[in-house]
C-alpha cells in the first residue's frame, strides 16, 4: 500500500473575462482532502463545481486566471514548473471529466486513449499496457474489452464512454480522483459498481476523492465530508452525518429538502424558489440573500464569511443558529 | 477490408464522370471558334485545301459520330496523333505529364512544409507580433498573381543572385529538382498562404475542445497534445481543402510552366490550343481532369483515414 498524499486548497479564486466584464466563477474556496476520504462537492448549475476543479491541476485556459495556492505533496501546483504538472496530472492527480460525449478523441481509438496514461506514468511495456487496459475494461464494466479498445469514441453510447473516460483516469492508480458527476450518464445499478469501484481503490490505494454531484443520495452513501458551492464560494462544509444531519445554511436546507425522502410520499420535487445569480450581477452582501427566506438588512449589507462553527464544521450565514433552530420548517 | 471496398466503390463511382468529363472536353474543343485546318494553313488558304484536310482529321463527320470514334479509340488507349507535332498525342503525354506532376508534387509538398509549422507558431501565438506578422505576410503573397510572383522570384533569385537556373527542365533528377525549384515556390505561395489560414482557424477551434484538455489532464507531454490531439483533429477540414486547391494548382502550372519555360503537360496544352491541335488539347484536358479525379479520391481516402466517422 502507498502513503497517500493531501491536498490543500487555499484562497482559490478562478476570474474569466467575459463581454460583460470579469466575473469571478469561483471566489476564494479553501478545502482539505486527506488520503482516503471522500469529499463531496454540491451546488446548483453554475456554481462553480467544474471550474474549481479544473483550477486545481492547471486546466484554466488564459485569459481565465487562476489564484491562490493548491498545496501537493509540499508544494503549489499554481506555480509548479510545467515537467512537475505534467508528472501530477494524470499519474498523481486524475480528473474524470463531466461531460463524457466530449472528452474522448473521435479520432483516436479508445484503447490508445487509455494506453497514452500509461505510457506517461508507469514504466509498462506495450504488452503489459494492453493487458492493464483490458483489466481496466473489465473494471469499470466495458464487456468484450478485447474488442472494444479497437473501437473509436463514436461506437460507445455515452454510459460507455462515461466508463471508459473512468478507465482512463483511474489507470495510472492517482492518489487523488477529481470526480466531476463521474456517474451521470449511467444507469443505477452501473452508477452503484462505479461508486463501490471507486470506494475500493480509495480503500486499497489510500486515495483521496473529490466527488462533484447533483445526487445527494449519492453524497450520503459515499462521501466523508461535503462542501456545499453557492455562486463560487463554498457556504458550508463538515462531515455528511452533521450536515445532513443538521443543516446551518438555508441553502444546504433547501439542497436536502429537495430529496425525496426513503418511505415518504413521493410528492412534487421541493425546489429552493428563485435561481441562482448572474455572476456579472452579485447582489451585495449574501448571495443566496434574495432567495433565503431568513434574510434581513443585515444581509443584504455585508457578505458573511465562511466561518468556523465546530471542529470540521464551517458556514457563511449571519442567522446559522436560526437556521438551525428552525428544524421542521421545511420538510 | 472496409477500406478497399471503399476504395474500389469511389473508383467505379469515378467512372460516369470521367465519360461526363471527356464529353465535356470534346463538345469544348469542337465548338470553340476556329479550325485545325486554316491554324495549319493560315488566314489565306483555299477553300479546297481546308476542306481536305478537315476530311483527312475526320472533322466533316457528324459530331456525335465523332465523339463515338473518339471513345472508342479511347477504351483502346488511342488519343489520336498530334497535328502540328506528327506524334501520338499518348507518347506526347507520356514525356510531359512527368514533368506536370513532379512540379505539382513538389509545390504541394513546399506548401505544407510551410504553412504546417507557420500555422502552429500563428495559432499559439495568436493575436500577437508573430501571428499578425505571418498572417499579413502571406495576405500579400495571396493577392499578387501567380505569374508575377513567378517573374519576382526569376528576377531576383535567378537572374540577379543567379542561384537558380531562369528556365529550362535539366536532364537528371537532381537536375529537374533544381530547375523546378523556384517554379514550385511560386506555385506553392498562394497555396500555402490559403493551407494556412485554413489549419491555423482549424487548430484555434480544437485547441480549447474538452477531449484536449482531457489529454492535458492525462499529463501527456505538450508535444504529444499538439500533434496527436489537436493537428489529427484539425486536419480533416485542411486535407479537404488541400484536395480541393489540387485543381487550382495545376492550373497555376499551366501558367507557370509558360513563365518558366518547363516542358510540362500544361505548357503543351497552351500551345495546342494555339495551335487548334484538337488531339492534344483533347488528350491533355482529359489526362490533367483524370489527375485531379484521382486526387479527390486519394483526398477522401486520406480523409477517412483520418476520421474513423466517416468510415462507413
Ligand atoms: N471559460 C469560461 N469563460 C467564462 N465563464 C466561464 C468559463 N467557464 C465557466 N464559466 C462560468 O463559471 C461558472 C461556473 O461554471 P461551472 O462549470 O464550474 O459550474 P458547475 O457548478 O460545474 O455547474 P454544473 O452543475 O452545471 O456542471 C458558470 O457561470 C460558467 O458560466
Ligand atoms: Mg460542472
């Protein structure tokens, strides 16, 4: 077994130049992720889950600027020189990327696609490369695996190419999987052997995963600890018992209550009313203000920042103990 | 197997326009203004005279008995003999084609030797000192005409450094490689200077696609980006074009072949229509439309080479 490594993520903040002038996708996020845990990473379109990601292992293309510091393995991978990214990227450090109908080559068939991982990071020769492919194939579940690494993009269905864009990540054992909805596109039972595939290497590998998701069920049966993204900041994070468990931002309230609970009535999908700012018009103060039922001029005036509230436990809300204090009021 | 099947297809596909082509050459030939005989025999000949010899050419025929004759020697590899220059109008293919295509060969080959490399530097560095240098650079060279490129280049690198020779074919393959050196650099400007808009917009539309940024998180060295993942990629639409300015490129060696005095197939075509030496005119129209058929083949076959989407 291999030592895992950490990540630590401070003050990260990704600006874009847009027509509409600079906007700020994701506005200074910090977050650990320790070797074997699970981080879930939630929030509505548009949040900033993808770009935070990406921002991580340099994926930002200029003028986008990326800001802060991403500390790995000792050092910060926003200044580290392009030969040291490159050997993170892909061997320490793999991202699953969330749309998987355009992240494969269409020309370059899938087999080569995984191979090209391999050859960068381990010292396998051709027939060992070809061999950890089709043991990869069989992994994720790409039946046939023989036959199929033959095969270009344009002849999977997008669940396959889901599993074989988690082939190409997962080859190289990472250390860190940054898992963008890496189980979209699949059906349920498929979704369920992705996650269980995923929960094992972090098991046997001691690697660390940040899962980005849309499916809080999901974030209940995998993850350790989950972050909750409100227009490009994180608005409250700690393990998945206490905030599921207790919710302190009206925000993460209104995520949960949107889940259809195990056993109850299935009845209409409780949506958080409103939607999301424009980045290019932040209202001042809080952000999820002008949608949060508990807001008041307070919040309107200042932005709160995010603050600890326990051992492992923030939130960015001026009211949090109100908001705790009101169980019931949503389910 | 998919491939030859494909191939073969595309070549019996290629068939009806080659007939369509050849009617087209003839009905062009037969109806321009002017006579093989009274090109022969000048403005003052006798009625007589013209006549006979149009009968010897066979030209008192019907037309469309003529261009049955005309088919049927061709099936039988006859394209009749030439009237000015007493020959076969096959033996004279023979000897000046070669030299057509060898030309064409090099200026295409001198083309993506330079706007390849010159597409990459203007792509990355896009909107900067070195795009903006190479893109206006080759603007001017797209809008002089090829012949006056041609006499620039003759001028300077032939007659005043005396590098290359003003003219001429050589005898040795090394020796028509150095004579046609500058008559393919002319060829090869406007060619280039439209490869490389082309691939530089080509490679600017793929850099920024997902699959390379997942190639770029897969850590592979930016070398191997660059050509694996965005060049195969943004080629497909440059080898469509490239297939495409084939043709026009041949009809730029026409132009230069006369420039440069080069015995190729082109300059035999000029000269033959001068002359109203039908034959030939025939023979050489029909032979470069068979070229660039042939490239359009060779250009599809590369294409679905190059992109397996289309493979079927
Ligand atoms: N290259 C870019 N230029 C300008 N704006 C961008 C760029 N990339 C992302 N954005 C903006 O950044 C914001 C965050 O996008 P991001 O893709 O991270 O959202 P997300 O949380 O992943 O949403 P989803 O759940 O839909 O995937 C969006 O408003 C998006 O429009
Ligand atoms: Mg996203």
């Amino acid at each position: 077994m291999k030592a895992g490594l950490s990540l630590e993520v401070k003050n990260l903040s990704t600006t874009f130049e847009t027509p509409l002038g600079a906007v700020t996708a994701v506005d200074g996020v910090s977050f650990d992720v320790h070797p074997g845990e699970v981080l879930g990473l939630v929030g509505e379109s548009g949040s900033g889950k993808s770009v935070t990601l990406r921002s991580l292992i340099g994926l930002i293309h200029p003028p986008g600027k990326v800001t802060g510091q991403v500390t790995w393995n000792g050092q910060d991978l926003l200044s580290v020189p392009p030969g040291r990214l490159r050997r993170v990227r892909g061997g320490e450090i793999a991202m699953i990327f969330q749309e998987p109908m355009t992240a494969l080559n269409p020309v370059l068939t899938v087999g080569l696609q995984v191979e090209e991982n391999l050859r960068a990071h381990t010292a396998l020769d051709r027939g060992q490369r070809r061999a950890r492919a089709i043991e990869l194939f069989d992994l994720v579940g790409i039946p046939d695996a023989k036959r199929r690494l033959e095969n270009y993009p344009h002849q999977f269905s997008g669940g396959m190419r889901q599993r074989v864009m988690i082939a190409i990540a997962l080859a190289s054992n990472p250390k860190l999987l940054l898992a963008d909805e890496p189980t979209t596109a699949l059906d349920v039972t498929i979704q369920d052997q992705i996650l269980k595939l995923i929960l094992s290497l972090r098991d046997e590998l001691q690697m660390g995963v940040v899962l980005v998701t849309h499916d809080l069920g999901v974030v209940a049966g995998t993850c350790d600890r989950i972050a909750v993204m409100y227009a490009g900041r994180i608005v409250e994070s700690g393990s998945v018992l206490e905030i599921f468990d207790g919710p302190r931002h009206a925000y993460t309230r209104g995520l949960l209550a949107s889940v259809p609970q195990a056993g109850a009535e299935r009845g209409p999908l409780l949506a958080i009313e409103g939607t999301p700012p424009a980045l290019s018009a932040l209202p001042t103060g809080c952000a999820f203000g002008p949608r949060c039922s508990f807001a008041n001029d307070a919040c309107r005036a200042t932005r709160p920042e995010l603050a600890e509230i326990g051992p492992g436990r923030q939130v960015a809300c001026l009211h949090h103990e109100t908001v705790a204090a009101s169980k019931g009021q949503f389910a | 197997m998919h491939l030859l099947l494909y191939v073969l297809r595309r070549i019996i596909q290629l068939i009806p326009t080659l007939l369509f082509i050849a009617l087209v050459v003839f009905l062009l030939v037969h109806l321009l203004p002017g006579d093989p005989a009274s090109a022969m025999l000048g403005d003052r000949a006798l009625t007589a005279d013209v006549n006979r010899i149009n009968h010897e050419l066979g030209l008192d025929r019907p037309l469309p008995v003529q261009f049955l004759l005309f088919l049927r020697n061709l099936l039988h590899g006859d394209l009749g003999r030439s009237i000015q220059l007493h020959q076969s109008v096959v033996s004279l293919i023979e000897q000046r084609l070669p030299v057509t295509i060898l030309l064409t060969v090099m200026s295409a080959l001198v083309a993506v030797v330079l706007a390849l490399p010159l597409a990459f530097v203007a792509a990355l560095r896009r909107d900067r000192e070195a795009d903006v240098l190479i893109r206006g650079t080759f603007q001017i060279g797209l809008s002089m005409p090829v012949f006056y490129i041609g006499l620039l280049l003759l001028t300077f690198f032939g007659a005043y450094l005396r590098w290359f020779p003003v003219g001429g074919y050589g005898d040795t393959f090394a020796s028509h490689l150095y004579h046609l050196f500058l008559p393919a650099l002319t060829l090869a400007l406007s060619l280039s200077a439209v490869l490389m808009r082309n691939l530089r917009q080509a490679i600017l539309s793929v850099i920024g696609a997902e699959y390379v940024d997942f190639a770029r998180a897969k850590g592979l060295p930016a070398r191997l980006v660059l050509l694996r993942h965005v060049l195969r990629n943004a080629l497909i639409s440059t080898v469509t074009l490239f297939g495409l300015q084939i043709g026009t490129l041949l009809g730029g060696a026409v132009v230069t072949e006369t420039v440069f005095a080069i015995p190729g197939a082109g300059r035999l075509m000029i000269e033959s229509i001068y002359g109203r030496d039908y034959p030939v005119v025939q023979g050489t129209t029909l032979c470069l439309a068979v070229v660039v058929s042939l490239t359009f083949l060779l250009t599809d076959l590369i294409q679905v080479m190059l992109d397996p989407r289309l493979s079927r």
